[in-house]
C-alpha cells in the first residue's frame, strides 16, 4: 500500500495501491502515519501511483463501520493527518490525477501543494451522506477562505488544476510536482523547521476535530449506503 524511498535531502513517500485509486485502509494510515514520523530528511515528497493521488477513505471500510467505529475511524485519520502536519520535515504534496475526500484532506495536511495540469480536486463526502472528518474542515477553510470552503464541502462539485491554485488550494500548477520537493530540500534544514511550525500553528485544531469524529460518527449510524 506504501512505497517509501530514502534519498539524502528527500524521503518520497509514494501512496502505491493503484487498482483502488490509492484509498486509504486504515493499515495504511496508521503506515503512512510512521512513514513521515520516520523521516530524517528535511524533506518528504507525498505521492500516489497510477493515476490518482488518492481516493480517500476506502469505501469497503467505510461501509463496514458502525457509529462507535466511524468515529474511532475519524480520528485514526486525524491522527495521521496530525503526523503530516507537525512533523519536523516539510511535507510537499505532488498532486496528479484525483484527489477526493480524505486525499484531499491528506494534501491540505502537508504543508506545499502542488499538482500537475491533470489534477482535480473534490470534496465528494457530502454525496454519500459523509463529510471529510480527518481534520479537513478546518484546514480547507484555512487554505482557501470560508466560501470556497463552503462550495466545495456542500457542492461536492469537482474542480480542475487551474481553479484550485485559484483558490488557493494549490500554489503551483507544473509537470514537474517532484521538482518543488527538492528546490525546499536544498535550503537550510533547521529554518525549514522552524517556518514549519510557525506557518502550521492552528489552536483551535482539537475541538475542531473532536466536533468532526462526532459528527462523522453520528452520519455513519444513519447507515447512509
């Protein structure tokens, strides 16, 4: 499900489950939680295999949760997500291909995002009768300002490359995501930390995210598939 490669300034982390457009179980959020936490590099470079950046959470496990589970399952993501956002190293997401749901959730999580031209974005939760609860509530509203959070959370409506650095979502649309990993790489390792944790800085985080595993479990009790 998780391919890690080591470099010396970058550990690439590629999200390698293709047939099911990189979705993530939660094995392989709980691997891609200790996949960044492992990272000495300065840098990790998050991408997927084939062509999707990652669906979200696997449908077949979402199905199968009740209301005590789904919010147990909730904050496994938050936990994860958490990891992505307050590591030491910079996490850079290349985007190519989709991006739904918890993906996009795991790319609001890293702290650059960058996608290719053939990128698109959805938070398509809102369509099975769910919403993105691994902390995306608050880091999209964060990215791209209260009404684009807005459209995009209760539209489910699915946007192209150019329209999400637009927004905000993204800062960079290029064929060459990897290219941006290694220009942050090449900067000085202790003031990337330090950036980090003065650009990531949210205090309102844990009540959002408790409100959200709640919320996420108390849908999940309706049975909505």
């Amino acid at each position: 499900m998780l391919a890690v490669t080591d470099e010396d300034r970058v550990r690439v982390v590629t999200l390698d489950r293709p047939d099911r457009r990189n979705a993530l179980t939660p094995t392989g959020l709980d691997d891609l939680r200790d996949a960044v936490r492992g990272a000495d590099q300065p840098v990790v470079y998050v991408h997927g295999a084939g062509e999707a950046f990652c669906a979200g959470a696997d449908l077949d496990t979402v199905r199968s949760l009740d209301r005590k589970d789904g919010e147990a399952f909730a904050r496994r993501g938050q936990r994860t997500m958490n990891a992505v956002a307050d590591t030491d190293s910079v996490v850079v997401a290349g985007v190519d291909g989709a991006a739904r749901g918890g993906g996009v959730e795991l790319a609001l999580a890293c702290d650059v995002r960058v996608c290719t031209p053939d990128a698109t974005f959805a938070e398509t939760g809102v369509t099975l009768g769910l919403f993105g609860a691994w902390g995306g509530t608050r880091r999209l509203e964060r990215a791209v300002g209260a009404t684009h959070a807005a459209d995009l959370s209760l539209s489910g409506r699915t946007v192209d490359a150019e329209t999400a650095r637009e927004m905000g979502l993204v800062s960079r649309v290029t064929s060459e995501p990897r290219a941006v990993a290694d220009e942050v790489a090449g900067n000085d390792e202790t003031a990337l930390a330090a950036l980090k944790r003065l650009l990531g800085a949210d205090a309102d985080r844990e009540e959002t995210e408790r409100q959200e595993a709640a919320a996420f479990g108390d849908l999940l009790a309706r049975d909505p598939f």
